[in-house]
C-alpha cells in the first residue's frame, strides 16, 4: 500500500496541487474583507471597538440568523434559494407555545413538535421545488406567507411570554452563558461542526454539490437529485426553527412577527461567504465567517453613530456586490472551460 | 421463465431489451426495439443522428423506462424496477457522449460520483478517494504532466483529459457491461486509439460492451456484433464474421435513402 503509494508519487506523477489561492481564494477574501472592516470600526469607533462588550453583543445576536445561514447554504449549494425561513422560524415557535403555554404540555413535547414543523415546511418547499420543478425563488415567496398566515392565524395575532420562570430548561439551554461565552455561539460553533460534517463527510454533502453543479449529469450517474433538494430544503426548515426558539427565548417573548428582518442577513451571509449563486461551490465556514461580519456591521454602524438606516443600504451593497464578483468568476471558469486551460 | 434462457443453451445474454419503445411527447424515439448483449461480446450501435441511439442506452442504464410493453431483462432475469443507481450496482457503466461530469468539481469528485467511498463510521473516505484517483490519472489515464492532480476542477481539462476521466470512471467500478456512447467525438488521433485500445481490452477481460460511434471505421474492426438504428427501429443486425466493411457501408446508404436494410436484387 506505501509502497505502490510511493510509486504513484515517484513515478512520474509530480502534478501539484492548485495554489492555496485558488482553492481557498474567497474565503481569505471575505477574512480579509471582515478584518478591513472591523478596523475601520475601531477607527470610527474606537471606544466601542475595544471594548469587549460589543463582541459579547455579536456572540449572542449573530447565530440568530447565522445557524439557518449555515443551513440556507445547502439549498444554495443545490442551485435553489428559500425565502420562507423567516416564517418558519415564527410557525414553529408559534407551535411550540401552543403545545407548552396553551396546551400544558412539557418543554421537550414542544420541542418535538417544533421540530417536526420545521420537517413539514421543509417537505412542502422541497416537494414543490424539486418535485414539481417549480423555480424556488418565485415558490418560497408563497410559502412564505402561507406560512407567516397560518401562524398568525393560530396564534389569532398575539405574542406569548417565555420567562425563566416557566421554561427554565430552554433558558439554560438556549440563553444562559455557559462558562461566560454565550451559548448562541457555542450553538452555531456546534451546528457548524456538523453541518461542516454533513456537506463534506457524507454522501448527501456530495450530492449537494453535484446536483448544484450539473443536476443531469448528477443523475446519469444515479444520483437521486429530487431526494437532495428535499433533504437541503428540511435542513434550512428545523435549523430555522431553532432560530426561532433561540431568538424568542433570547427576547423572554414570542412576537407573531419573529423572523421579519432576519431575511436580508442570512442571505447576506451566504453569498458574502462565497457561496454561489449558480450552484456547485460553497461553504459553510465562509458562511460562519460572514455571518460574524454582517452582524459586525449592524453593530458597527449603529455604534460608529451612523443613522441606522444605512444597515439596509449596507447588507443590499453586500449582496450586490458578492453576486457581481461570483457571476464575474464564473465566466472567467467558463472561458477557461472552453479553452481548456 | 424466459425464452432467452432456453436450458442447455450457453449462458443468457448479459443486457437485453424486448419491444422497447420510447415517447416524448409526440415523438417516438424507439419503436419496438429488441435488442440484446451477450456475454463477453462487443456490440455496436450505428445509425444517423436522432435514429434512437442515446434513448437506447438511457433506457438500458435506467434513466428513461420503457413505454409500457417493453421488457428489461438482465441475465435472462425480468427487471421490473430498473434505474440508474440499479443499473450501476448490477455493473453496468456508461461513458456519456456529453461525458455527465460535474466541471467545477475537483477530478475525485468526478470520478467517484454517485458511488463515493465511505470509511467503517459511514463518513466519505476523502483521502482513499484522492489517493485511487491519483493512481487512476496515473496508471489508466497516462497523465504525466504537472497540470493535473486530483483536487483540479474539471474545468480546467481539455476535452481529451476530460473523457479520459469519464472512461476511467467507468473502467474504476469493473462494469461487467461498459456502454461508450460516441467515446471518440472531439478526441485526437492518438487518444481515438487510446479509446479503441480500452474497448477491446474489456473484452479481454471477460467483460461485455455497447459501442456507439458516427465513425464507422472506428466501430467495424473492434465489434462482434452490429445493430444498424434508423428512425427509431431496428433497421439490421449483423455479426461482423458476415459482412465486409465495404459491404456495410454500402448497406448504410441504403437505409438512409430508404429506411430498409435490404439491398434491392
């Protein structure tokens, strides 16, 4: 086994591997692009910057939308987008008051519960998105307020409080610091590791990639592309509901409107990360890093005493502008496909 | 149970299809087609553009099924439930004519997909895939150069390398029936005969094949037996003992002017 493995590395066999450049190009750019503008905050705000107040303040608000980052860049990955997280993130947290504040039931039959919603609504966008081949951008829009509907309806329009006193388990798991670092960030430290995991250890992972890259090539060689699409779509579905639950427990109380705003910074994350737009590439620590960016930025413009509306024109820039350079170096990829060098 | 494995004959055939017939829509690529692959046999596969060449191997390695009617059977065994992730853990392995790699993956992705090694905790075996592929790119594929190395993107290939990855994938999972749909379109002289070369080596190995090419003067001298497609339809069959190159080429003619095998008298 070395020995024919020694063979292979003397036997004319120098080939190199592509630069580090090359493979990880963009996501030295977005660390770079991140340490630029944290010290551009430092300048503007310097008082702020250093102390370490604000980065607490990211640790625990950026995994609000960051966890179903990590998972929206599975369906990205696949060529899809979901827009209907955010009213995922509101129905399944809306179930789990109904089942433990109306219903009486314990924190963990919540929780299952939860769960299962997030499965449901991931099976309906997956089923008509790869099923019915029906474009996800323009479908998830309607589930989106099929299911903002449905929870306001429900709930009949109103919010539940989830104090300490009622549901201690959730705020230890899901509030309280945990050796003084906040436990969202030790929530999305874990969800990476297993995500990371899942798109690069497993078979489904594989098949993301395929499937996103060429979906009949993917399925000449007998990979079930639909069965991939479904799975990534019930992943963004359960991870969104986690962001639910984490983001309400975080605020004490369950407002019929959780998830509004959270849309812009997850997709932000993902294609600032470097995930393409077209499918094929991606990664899920691009997107952690991102993420941690884009909730720096909120923070910092805020802080740096910068009207607050510029947040908006800032994530819009983000986006625009990660998926300009993303199309440019996929031509350049596709000019040099033709070519062949 | 079947016809074809009549008792005391040799051994049924490997692959073969019995009244397939295939519509999109309104139009019919296959009509009744019977056709069939014997054990250790080189069976190629003419005819023009669009006379039903492609459908017939997507119908074989399970992406299309047969309209109803058509019958699959694989060693003289009816298959009801036939796709491609079927097909290929029975050994049956294709070289598509549009090569079905994924360009912005690097080469080991390519070369193991669909079919990816996992280690004993059922996570991907990332390192055994990069070292198989290196050895493979080496060893089958004759690459020499510095250029290529198993975490290239795919992209990045020229044709030739690129088919070279599409047969040695199909050459790494010892296919006990390997289709080569046009393997030699848009190679090089010396990598035409390269692919040649493979053909007739998995005969020598006990293997069977379906080989589909334009070119006739590729096919002719590698194959045991031909199938001429024309519209759809068997238009003939012949075992290459039987007919002369120039023979067929003349028969080719013929069946494009009118549709019949036939040579008028």
């Amino acid at each position: 086994m070395t020995e024919e493995a020694a063979a292979v590395r003397t036997g004319g066999h120098k080939a190199a591997p592509p630069s580090l450049l090359t493979r990880y190009g963009s996501q030295m750019g977005i660390v770079g692009v991140g340490f630029a503008m944290w010290l551009a905050f430092v300048i503007a705000a310097p008082r702020v910057f250093t102390d370490v107040d604000i980065y607490l303040a990211f640790a625990e608000t950026t995994p609000l939308f960051g966890i179903v980052a990590l998972s929206l860049t599975f369906v990205v990955i696949t060529g899809e987008i979901d827009l209907s997280f955010p009213s995922v993130m509101a129905l399944g947290t809306a179930i789990f008051c109904l089942v433990t504040y109306y219903g009486g039931a314990p924190w963990w039959l919540g929780l299952i519960a939860a769960g299962l919603t997030g499965v449901a609504c991931g099976l309906l966008n997956g089923f008509l998105v790869a099923s019915l081949n029906i474009p996800s951008l323009v479908i998830t829009i309607g589930t989106q307020f099929l299911f903002r509907g449905l929870e306001l309806v429900l709930m009949n329009g109103t919010g539940v409080p989830l104090l300490v006193d009622k549901y201690p388990q959730m705020h230890t798991l899901l509030r309280e610091p945990l050796f003084g670092v906040p436990v969202q960030t030790l929530w999305m430290i874990g969800i990476l590791i297993v995500e990371w995991l899942l798109l690069n250890r497993t078979r489904f992972g594989a098949h993301v990639f395929l499937v996103g890259d060429n979906q009949t090539s993917a399925r000449l060689m007998g990979v079930n592309a639909g069965r991939v699409k479904i799975k990534a779509f019930v992943l963004v579905g359960v991870t969104a509901v986690f962001c639910g639950l984490l983001s309400s427990i975080y605020g004490y109380y369950f407002w019929p409107s959780t998830g509004d705003g959270s849309l812009l910074n997850t997709i932000a994350s993902v294609f600032l990360g470097g995930t393409s737009v077209f499918g094929g590439t991606g990664s899920v620590i691009g997107t952690f890093v991102a993420a941690f960016i884009i909730g720096a930025i909120n923070a910092g413009i805020v802080s740096a005493g910068v009207n607050a509306f510029y947040t908006q024109l800032a994530f819009g820039l983000v986006i625009v502008v990660s998926v300009v350079l993303q199309t440019l170096i996929d031509r350049r990829i596709r000019r040099q496909s033709l070519t062949g060098k | 149970m079947t016809q074809s494995a009549s008792p005391g004959a040799e051994a049924p055939p490997v692959m073969e299809l019995r009244n397939v017939s295939k519509t999109f829509g309104e139009v019919r690529s296959l009509a009744g087609v019977d056709f069939q692959v014997n054990p250790r046999e080189i069976v190629g596969l003419l005819g023009d553009n669009g006379a039903g060449k492609s459908t017939l191997i997507k119908v074989v390695m399970g992406f299309y099924s047969p309209d109803s009617g058509g019958e699959i059977y694989f060693h003289g065994m009816r298959v009801h439930d036939w796709s491609v992730a079927r097909a290929r853990s029975l050994g049956i392995e294709t070289v598509y004519q549009e090569r079905a790699l994924c360009e912005k993956q690097p080469i080991w992705r390519n070369m193991f997909m669909g079919r990816e090694l996992r280690n004993r905790f059922g996570l991907l075996d990332v390192a055994a895939m990069r070292n198989e592929c290196s050895r493979l790119m080496s060893e089958h594929m004759g690459f020499t150069s510095a250029a290529v190395h198993p975490d290239n993107v795919v992209a990045t290939m020229s044709g030739g390398e690129k088919q070279g990855v599409a047969i040695t994938r199909a050459l790494h999972f010892e296919a006990e029936l390997v289709i080569l749909d046009e393997p030699t379109m848009g190679l090089s002289l010396s990598e035409t005969k390269k692919t040649l070369d493979f053909v007739r080596s998995i005969k020598a190995a006990g293997k069977s094949a379906i080989f589909i090419d334009h070119n006739i003067f590729n096919i002719y001298p590698v194959v045991d037996r031909l199938y001429v497609l024309d519209r759809g339809k068997v238009a003939g069959v012949f075992n290459r003992a039987d007919i002369t190159m120039d023979q067929l080429i003349e028969r080719l003619y013929h069946v494009a002017r009118t549709g019949s095998m036939e040579l008028p008298s």
